[in-house]
C-alpha cells in the first residue's frame, strides 16, 4: 500500500529525527526509478522530471528551515532512563522453539518505549555492557539471552542506588543460547529475588488477571501471552495471577538490592496496568517528562552550551493547543511564544531558551 504522505508530514517525521539526535535528515530517492521493484517508491523528483511537485517543494522548504537552525547542530538530548537492547537476544528469542510463538522481542522493547513516550520521557537505547550509572531507570525488556558478566553491571547500576526493571522470561540462556542451570531466571535470580518454577504461554485470546496487593497503588488488569511461576526469594509482592491453578502466585515483584530496586513483570499485562506501574516508578524517583502535552503531541529537548532546543511535534489530523511551561524563541520564525499555542495539524514548533523554558 503506497499511501501519500500527507501535507507536512514528511517535515514533522524529519524533525522528530532530529528532536530525538540526528543532526540532518537524508531522503531515499532523488528520482523516482523507470524500472524495477522500487519504481514506485517515492521520490523528491517523479518520473514527470521536474521540481514542480509538492513532495520536491516541501522537501526544499524543509531544507530552508534545517538551514536556520543550524545551531541545533552538535547539541545532545539527556536521559534518565535507558532501556537494554541486544541484537543477539532478538535472535536468540525468535529462533527458540517455544514457549510460544507469539513471543517478540521487538514488540516487548517498544511496549515498554511507549511508556516513557507518551510521558515524553527521554530513553536512550544501550548495550547490556554499556556503563549506566548516569541513569536512575534501567529496563530489560524480555532478556532472555544475557551475556556474561552482564549481570554484574545490572547489579552494580542497582547496588548504587538505580532502579531496575525485568520482565518475564529473562536471564534464561547465555550468550551461546544455552539453558543457565540452576533456576530462572538465571544470573538474575540474586539482582531480582525470585525463583521462576515454570512459564505458562496462553494461547491467544486466553487471559489471565493481575491482581494488586493492598497499598501497591497499581490497578487489577487482565494479562497474557506469558506467565512465570515464581517464588519470591526475598522480594516484596506487588501483584498475584488471579486464575488458573497459580492463582494467588506473584507476578509483580520488588526487591530493595543495595542501594537501589529492582521490580520484576512476570506477565504481559494491558498497557493500563503498565502505564500505572512505570509512572509510578518515575514519580518515585523524580523522572519528568519534557513538558506536558495532549494526546498526538510529543515533545523533546536537546542541549548545547547553556542553549536549551525544546521541540513539539503533532501527530494528529487536526490543530491542537499545547499550553507552554516558560516562555520561549521560536527558532524558525523570529517570535516570542508563550501561554498557549495551537500546532497546525502535523505542525512542529522549534523553540529556544537559556533554561530548559522556565521564564
């Protein structure tokens, strides 16, 4: 299906590259192919042969305005959180026999992304070896494959006051995709404090129930594709399945390792309940969003020699208003902003201050 970009949103894609790091934006075709798979791919000129066509002229527009804010050029974004992604896990997951074959990694990964997303909570994305003690969130979404000595760095990001989170099915194989004897999950089991018996796969459309304990402040939700059966060996109970024969078994748990916490989601729960449990999480340890913003409105900051870039984007179809926290520069246009403003549909805004906005 090649559906047209609509009106502007080619541009509002190319800035949210660069609101999340990129430094430019690079278009694949120039001309449009006469033959071939990709002759109808898109292109900035089309097989009529001349700059007369909307996508050349937004493109040219869009490389106007890159051109006047140069000096966003070099600036970096800052995060608190970081989420594990290893390339060799997502092999290793997708290519095992079970338990299920509705499990994804990619999936897993951009499900707990989005958490931190619609709060527009900068995440960077690390190897399980990368140093993380400039973070207070770490997350292994579904780890299943961890590489040796990999453990040590998640323990010693917690044992130092960080907060970690793991979900079902991790820590199971080593780097040659081999069991790790001695119970699930693995290398993990001292960072989480539970013992994971055995994992239940559902079949679709089977659920299971996230039952809350009292005073977790998390809601009940229903839950499925996976279930560990696990142990806490140490670790504060969140949540219990509510059905099946492991009814009243944990599947939410916490446990206080040195200095830090690591919480361990042994299922798959709706996005309800996994909104609720990280931004609970966030609060606890003073992680903010940029700004807040409706619903199809995402905003991102990047810095740069005391010069604070703060963009919003809207993904919606329609204009949506966006009360401003500070008053700012419009970097395209040459004008104070503040209070409220209204973002033209795929409309961006490129804003400027000295102080993260806060007048």
């Amino acid at each position: 299906y090649n559906k047209l970009k609509r009106p502007g949103e080619v541009r509002m894609l190319s800035w949210q590259a660069i609101a999340h790091g990129s430094d430019s934006v690079m278009f694949f075709q120039l001309r449009q192919s006469r033959g071939g798979v990709e002759k109808f791919h898109g292109a900035l000129i089309s097989h009529e042969g001349s700059e007369n066509n909307r996508v050349f002229r937004e493109s040219a527009a869009l490389g106007a305005e890159l051109r006047r804010a140069g000096a966003i050029v070099g600036s970096r974004s800052r995060a608190e959180v970081a989420i594990v992604f290893d390339w060799s896990n997502w092999w290793a997951v997708e290519l095992s026999s079970g338990p299920s074959r509705d499990l994804q990694y990619f999936e897993q990964v951009n499900k707990y992304y989005g958490m931190f997303y619609r709060r527009n909570i900068p995440v960077d994305f690390v190897r399980p070896d990368t140093d993380l003690s400039k973070y207070k969130i770490v997350v292994l979404p579904l780890l299943y494959l961890l590489k040796d000595g990999c453990e040590k760095n998640f323990e010693s990001f917690a044992r130092s006051g960080g907060t970690v989170i793991g979900s079902f099915f991790s820590g199971i194989v080593d780097e040659n995709d081999n069991v790790t004897l001695g119970g699930y999950p693995g290398k993990l089991r001292k960072l989480f404090g539970v013992w994971v018996e055995e994992t239940d796969a559902l079949l679709p459309g089977e659920q299971n129930e996230v039952r809350a304990a009292e005073g977790s402040g998390l809601p009940d939700a229903p839950c499925g594709l996976i279930c560990d059966l696990l142990h806490a060996e140490g670790a504060k109970v969140l949540a219990v399945y509510g059905k099946e024969f492991y009814a009243g078994m944990p599947c939410v748990t916490e446990n206080r390792f040195g200095e830090g916490t690591a919480y361990y989601v042994a299922t798959d729960p709706e996005p309800a309940f996994l909104q609720a449990f990280v931004d609970g999480i966030c609060a606890g340890r003073g992680v903010a969003g940029v700004m807040d913003t409706p619903q199809g409105v995402e905003a991102a900051r990047r810095y740069k020699d005391g010069r604070v870039f703060t963009f919003l984007i809207n993904h919606n179809r329609t204009e949506t208003g966006v009360a401003l926290d500070g008053a700012y520069d419009d970097l395209l246009e040459a004008r104070r902003l503040s209070g409220t403003i209204v973002l033209k549909p795929y409309g961006v805004l490129v804003l400027e201050s000295p102080d993260g906005g806060k007048s």
